[in-house]
C-alpha cells in the first residue's frame, strides 16, 4: 500500500506534466497559425467561438462577426451559402428565441444566430456591424464541426462549398471528405467536444501541411 505523501507526489507530477504538455502544444499551435496566416488578414468564419479563438492565437484583429456566438448547422450552411449577401443584410433580434436561449439571439434573412457571449441584443448588433465591415473576401476561411447535431448531409455540403479553405473538425474520419480533420476524442462522444480552451486537441489535429495549403 502506498504512503499518502507518495499519492500526492504522483497525483503533483502528473498534474504538472499535464500542465506542461498543454503548454508546449498552445505554443506549437501558436507558432503553426503565426507561421501560416500571421499578418496576413484572414477572415475566419465559424459556425462557433473557435473562429474568434483562431484570431486570438495570432494576437490579430477580428477580421469576422462570427465571434463570441454559434449557429446550428443548418443555419450556418445557410449562411455561409449565400455569405456576402447575408453580412450585408442587417441581424434583427428573435425575442421569443432568445427568451428560450437565455441570451440575444438574432436573424438574418431566417437564419438564427445565436449572441451566447453578449449581454444584450444592442452590444451584439454593434459588434456584428463593426466585425462585417473587415471581413476580407479573398481570404475567407471556413470553420464548422460535426457537433451541434450536424448530420453527415450537412458535413457534406459544408465540404461541397466553393470555399478554398475549409476545416470540418470530426470526432471520426471522414476519408471522402476534403475538408475533415479529425480531433481525437477519447471519451466515447458522437461529435467534437469543445475545443475553445483544449489547444492541446487543435495542434495534434492541424498539422502544418494541411495549414501551408490554406496560405496558397
């Protein structure tokens, strides 16, 4: 039987390795999207918050209103569709959708989004307004995952879109899907997890070949 002081030093040690490794990979991953899209002015658009955790990594700009919020798949398919007709279009507010929600939730041309991180409607639509105007049209990079109850048609359309650059996060691989990149979830989930705080997952599941060929 172990002595409890040993207990704790290998509960500490593997607490700090931990620690360690999650801190090696957010500098890997940080030097990858620096080397790739640094100072270069790419617009990600996302179906959720880790568009804006991109444009954190590189210490850049937001370049895109899809931060701080997310879409249901089918909403975002529908966005991203018809793009830059639907950032000129201007978000009203879904009072009955945003009651259910807990936060402000908006529409463009029947497509919710939802302003999770925002205190009200007013400080969202400020924030869309300002972010839309810096999107860059020549350099739109393309983020949604298998999560949020996307179907396998809708990973398929979204890999069908006439984007260049795309990145479908999936807890499997999807061979015959360009676009896919697969995160390693080791818990038995049927999607993606969060991958917002989980750099470790993001730099093991985007190597610097697959970024280099976003850049060209």
């Amino acid at each position: 039987m172990q002595k409890p002081d040993a207990d704790r030093f290998e509960n500490d040690f593997a607490s700090i390795m931990e620690r360690t490794r999650r801190a090696i990979s957010k500098t890997c991953l940080r030097w990858k999207l620096r080397k790739v899209f640094g100072g270069l002015g790419y617009s990600f658009i996302a179906s959720n918050c880790i568009g804006g955790r991109f444009s954190q990594i590189l210490g850049e700009q937001y370049l895109s209103p899809t931060v701080g919020l997310w879409f249901a798949p089918s909403d975002f398919l529908r966005f991203v569709e018809n793009l830059h007709a639907n950032l000129a279009s201007d978000p009203v507010m879904d009072d009955k959708a945003s009651a259910i929600h807990g936060c402000p939730v908006g529409i463009i041309n029947d497509i919710r989004i939802v302003f999770l991180h925002y205190p009200n409607f007013e400080v969202a639509l400020q924030r869309w307004n300002a972010r839309r105007k810096r999107v860059a049209a020549d350099k739109i990079v393309l983020i949604s995952s298998d999560r949020d109850g996307a179907t396998y048609e809708q990973m398929k359309q979204f890999d069908a879109l006439p984007f260049e650059r795309k990145i479908l996060f999936t807890h499997k691989p999807y061979p015959e899907l360009r676009s896919a990149v697969v995160i390693e979830e080791r818990n038995g989930s049927e999607h993606v997890g969060e991958l917002y705080s989980r750099w470790h997952l993001l730099n093991a599941a985007l190597p610097m070949r697959l970024l280099k060929k976003m850049s060209t």
